[in-house]
C-alpha cells in the first residue's frame, strides 16, 4: 500500500499482487487505515465496486469494510528492503521481454541471451534440450558463478549488463539455499537497476520467490524456462508461416486488383487509341490533299520558271552570236586595213619591224583573248544553270555593252576618217607613218577592249 491521500475521511490506496505487477485500487476509512502497522500481516475484507471513467473504461474497486491483524511484525528489514526495491522497480516499468524476443526473431535478428547459471550445479536436462531447440533461432551465452557470493554474483550481473546482451536470464534448480541466496536485498537491489531486460529462471514451481517480483519475466522452474525459450522461437516461427500466407493472400488480392484496373485502363486507352488513329487518318488524308496541290502548283511554276529560262537562254543566245558576227566584221576591216598599210611599211622597214613586232604581240595577245573568250564561251555554256540567278546583271552588262558597242563604232568611224586623212598627207613623211600605225593599233586594242568587255 502506497501513503495514500484522505478525501472526505476516505484513503485511496492500492493493493499489490506479491508475485505480479497486478494492483486493485483500495478505499479505506481513516480508521481503519490506521489499524495497519508495517510489518504486520493483515486480512482486508470487503466489496468491489466498479466505475466508468471518462475516458469510458471501467475500473473495479475495493471498498474496505473490515481489517484483521493475522499476525503481528511478520516482515523483517531485509524484506522491507526488498519491498522497497519492487517498489522502485514498479515505478522503472517491467520490460516487454516477449515482445522484445518475437520482435527481434520476425526480423530475422538472433537474440543474445546470457545465462547465468550456479557453478556448482548441474544443468537440468529439460531445461537443456528446451535451449538446444531455440539454438537454431537464440544465441546462448552461459556463464557459471557461485551464487552463495552474493558480492561475486551482483558484480557478474553488473558486468553482463555492460555487455550488450538481449537478456539475462539467472537458472538454478530449488531448494532453500536457492531461494535464500537470490531473494537476498543485495541481488534485488543489482537486479532492479539492471538495464537489460531480466528473466528469472529459479526454483520450483510451489515455491514463493521474491525475486520474481522484481525480473521482467519468471518461470517457476528451469524447465520451464527451457520450454519458454523453445516455445518462443515455434510461436514466431509459426505467426510467420501465417503472416507470410497471409502476405501472400494480400499480395494476390493487391495483384488482381492491379489487373483489373490494367485492363480497364488498358480499354479505355484502346478506345481512345481507335480515336485518335481515325483522327490521325482523316489528318494524314487531309495533308496528302494539300501535299498534292502543292506539288500541282509547283510543277506549274516549275514549268513557267523552264520556259522563262529557255526564253532569256535563247535572247542572250542570239545576242552572243550578233556580238561575234560584229567582232569577225571588225576582225575583217582590220585585216583590211593591214593589207592597205603594207606598202607604206616597206618604205618604213626598220620603223615598220619594230612597228610589225609591237602588232605581232598585240595579234599574239589578241588571239589569247580570243582563246579566253573561246574557253569563257564554252564555261558560259557549261553553267547556263547559274545564268537565272545572274540574269538580271547579264541583261544590264549586256545594254551597256551595246551602248559600248555603238561608241566603239563611232569611234571606229572617227578613226578610219582620220586614218584616210594620215594616208593622203603622209606620202612623203615618216611621221605620218607613225601616226597611221598608231591609229590601228587603237583600233585593235578597241575591238580587243570591245571583246573583253562583253564577254
């Protein structure tokens, strides 16, 4: 029973379980609260009562009516101690060993379990082949002291505590020494403040060990320990046997339902698929219209492009062989005039040599320009292809090379009227001669001039 608070002359205590973390809430009377004396074993009569909380749970409790003294200080200070220790341990919490074990065991962890076992005594059997079946699943870690030194025994608990371990579970048979030496305040006390989790695994089944009270998990025998242990990896063993058909089942289930929104998804998308394929059909139809008159229409224009090339083709064509006709006329008047000036070139010959080898390189350079507007005759003809491009600026040059054309004529003109006035006064002088010569090779370079231009 705990201190307690009066309220309206009534203490409301709680009633512990000596071999469980089980409490009842107790209502007493100030009176009779003050016949309970510590040390003295008492018998508490009365009636439970129950009530709903408001967080709708129903709680049961025990309304006092009488209190008997059974027997007068029949707890001494060691078991004050260990009261208090259990006391302490209540307050810290009991540790969830099954849930800790299955926990580990379903994620595929092996726990760790240390045991600490009595040196002197030998190994019960059952309790061995219940750990050699958890093997397979527990990693066992025995450890053997002598559990009549209790310092030797806390400091070996101590120690095991620092050591990572799962658990620690404390195995030994029955009998009054086992229960004297680990009911003792000292391993209470080591064993309340033990980190890991503590299982305890001593004595017999009939026998009334405190430190039960105080471990995380007790079994009333070293067997039963075993078996526990044996029972623990087969239940997990089996929830995940069934776990796992279970799984398997949801995943079933998961997968058909995937399907058949696969498949609905699937026909939908075939319908809307079908749409687009007639929309893409009647567009594909719709371009190939437009394709085809496109092509019409540009064949058209193809055409009309042909026959304006041929046209402007067969213009310059004519023009060109007109241009050549006037260039032979030119060449002819000039031989003509060579033939003319033969005879005032004996009477000259030295003059006239040196006059014949300027004429013979003016000639030689007029038959290479001749050669060149040959070999350009024969280029122009290879690329008429380019002629449409530059059509306009051939027709441009080609006005202004008749206007060139119409000026070299009147200069021509201008020249023989000059060249017949030279011959009449240049009978008896050699600088008339000069003069004369002169004027053809102005009318060579003219006609060359002329050529070049065009061409």
């Amino acid at each position: 029973m705990g201190n307690g608070t009066a309220y309206q002359g009534y203490y409301y205590d709680t009633l512990r379980d000596e071999k469980s973390p089980t409490e009842l809430p107790i209502r007493i009377s100030d009176a009779q609260r003050k016949e309970l004396t510590p040390g003295n074993l008492v018998e508490i009569l009365g009636t439970l009562g129950r009530k709903i909380t408001t967080k709708s749970e129903i709680k049961l409790e025990l309304n006092v009516s009488r209190v008997e003294v059974v027997k007068e200080q029949v707890i001494d200070e060691n078991e004050i101690k260990r009261i208090e220790y259990r006391q302490r341990k209540v307050s810290a919490g009991f540790r969830n060993v099954d849930g800790l074990l299955e926990s580990l065991l379903f994620n595929d962890t092996r726990p760790k379990i240390a045991l600490v076992i009595a040196a002197s005594s030998i190994t019960l059997k059952d309790f061995e082949d219940g750990i050699k079946a958890a093997r397979v699943a527990l990693d066992f870690v025995e450890d053997r002291v002598v559990f009549t030194q209790t310092k030797l025994l806390c400091s070996k608990l101590k120690a095991l505590d620092q050591l990572g371990y799962h658990a620690i579970a404390l195995v030994r048979g029955g009998g009054i020494d086992s229960t004297t030496d680990v009911d003792k305040p000292e391993v209470i006390e080591t064993v309340v403040g033990l980190k890991t989790p503590f299982i305890s695994g001593v004595g017999h089944k009939d026998e009334k060990i405190f430190l039960r009270q105080v471990a995380d998990k007790w079994t009333a025998t070293p067997q039963g320990l075993g078996q526990y242990f044996s029972d623990m990896v087969e239940t997990v063993s089996e929830k995940k046997s069934k776990s796992r058909a279970a799984l398997t089942e949801q995943i079933k289930k998961q997968f058909k339902d995937q399907l058949e929104a696969g498949q609905k998804q699937n026909k939908e998308l075939q319908e809307k698929l079908t749409k687009l394929t007639k929309a893409q059909e009647e567009a594909v139809k719709k371009h190939n219209e437009q394709v085809q008159a496109l092509t019409k229409a540009q064949t058209e224009a193809t055409k009309q492009h042909k026959e304006q090339v041929e046209a402007i083709q067969k213009q310059h064509k004519e023009q060109l062989e007109k241009t050549n006709k006037q260039n032979e006329e030119l060449q002819k008047k000039l031989t003509e005039i060579t033939k003319a000036n033969e005879t005032a070139q004996k009477t000259h010959a030295q003059q006239l040599g040196k006059l014949q080898v300027q004429l013979k390189a003016q000639t030689e350079a007029s038959a290479k320009q001749s050669k060149e507007f040959n070999e350009s005759l024969t280029k122009m003809q290879n690329t008429n292809g380019e002629l449409n491009k530059s059509l306009q600026k051939l027709t441009a040059q080609n006005t202004q090379a008749a206007k060139d054309l119409n000026d070299a004529r009147e200069r021509q003109r201008q020249l023989e009227k000059q060249l017949e006035e030279a011959l009449s006064k240049n009978k008896g002088c050699s600088s008339g001669c000069l003069g004369m010569v002169a004027a053809m090779v102005s009318v060579i370079s003219i006609a060359c001039w002329l050529v070049c231009f065009v061409f």
